[in-house]
C-alpha cells in the first residue's frame, strides 16, 4: 500500500467522481484508475461501486475511508514536525579566543543571544596564527584576535573594539607622574 495510492482514494472518496478527482490531484484520470484498482486487489476488496452514472463508497470503502484518513494525517504531521526541526534546529558558531576578553566577551555573547536565539557558541583557545588558520580552513567559524594586522587569504579583519592599555606602577616607582613628565626619552603618560 503507498500513500499515494490513500492519497487518491480519499479524493475519489470526497469527489465521487474519477474525473473531477483526477483534475483534483492534477493528473490525468487513468492513473487514478490505476492506482484505486491496485489498492482494491492488495486489499481483497472493492471500495466503490462505478457505474455509468455514478461513483459511490461500498461498505468496505466506506470502513476503510476513517484509517486512510488517519494515515495521511500521520504523514502530514511527520512531515511537519521534521520542517520544524529543520527549522529550529540549534545553530553552532565555532569562535577562537584567547583568556582576558572578560566582560566583552560575555556582552558579545549576550547580544548574540538576543539577536539570534537558540544559537549554541563553543569556544576555543589556541594561539593568534592558530585562530586565523582555523577560520581561513573553515574549521571555525569566527575568531578574536589582538594586534593582527594582516590576514591569510580568505578571512576579513573586522575591529570590534578598541582597549585601552594601562600600566599599574607603585607609587614610589622611579618614573615619573603624569603630572611630571617632562622628558622626551621617558615613556609617555596620560591621565586617566
């Protein structure tokens, strides 16, 4: 038995018709035929009466139309719920990183949460060349890197953020303040 063979049945079955069933299924008569005298031998039965004047269910048909049906409705709600996989299905974006991105990476990732939901992140670690291999190989699909400034073929730079850079120093170290810096061979301060 084949669904298309159901299928067919359950048209003829509503139209009462082959004709009108055939244009129904946009096919041409004959195959409809065809398919219902098949289905009617594997069965051992006949599903309708025909003659010159008229289609009807027989018993049988009509016994067997609930079940039909039912299989039909069970084909359409497999194939619903596979397009809802299909579509829902969680995506993966691989990223590089390296330790000390913090709380920008996790603002990275809360901003991808919030435009693309249900998108898992694995994060790896590895060594900047390592990163831009990775992407350039496809085998990531994104990485962070810090002063690269150039890029294999096939993989684009895009600047994400600046960050400032700071020195800690104790206060009774020999260089001098911001407010004391005056020599040009001394590094240069600013006050932050």
């Amino acid at each position: 038995m084949e669904l298309r063979q159901l299928r067919y049945f359950v048209v003829v079955a509503e139209e009462l018709h082959f004709g009108r069933a055939a244009a129904r299924l946009m096919i041409v008569q004959s195959a409809v035929s065809q398919q219902i005298g098949r289905l009617e031998r594997e069965l051992g039965v006949t599903l309708f009466d025909r003659s010159s004047r008229r289609v009807r269910l027989t018993e049988a048909g009509t016994a067997f139309l609930p079940g039909a049906r039912e299989v039909l409705a069970a084909e359409r709600r497999a194939r619903s719920a596979i397009g809802d996989f299909v579509t829902t299905r969680e995506a993966v974006l691989r990223v590089g990183t390296s330790g000390g991105m913090g709380e920008r990476l996790e603002r990275v990732l809360e901003a991808l949460e919030r435009t693309a939901p249900g998108t898992r992140v694995e994060l790896a670690s590895a060594a900047p060349g390592e990163r831009l291999r990775r992407v350039a190989e496809r085998e990531w699909d994104a990485a962070f890197v810090r002063g690269v400034l150039e890029a294999p073929d096939g993989v684009r730079l895009i600047p994400v953020w600046q960050e400032e850079l700071v020195v800690a120093l104790s206060a009774r170290h020999p260089w001098p303040t911001p407010a004391t810096s005056s020599s040009t061979n001394s590094p240069s301060f600013r006050s932050i």
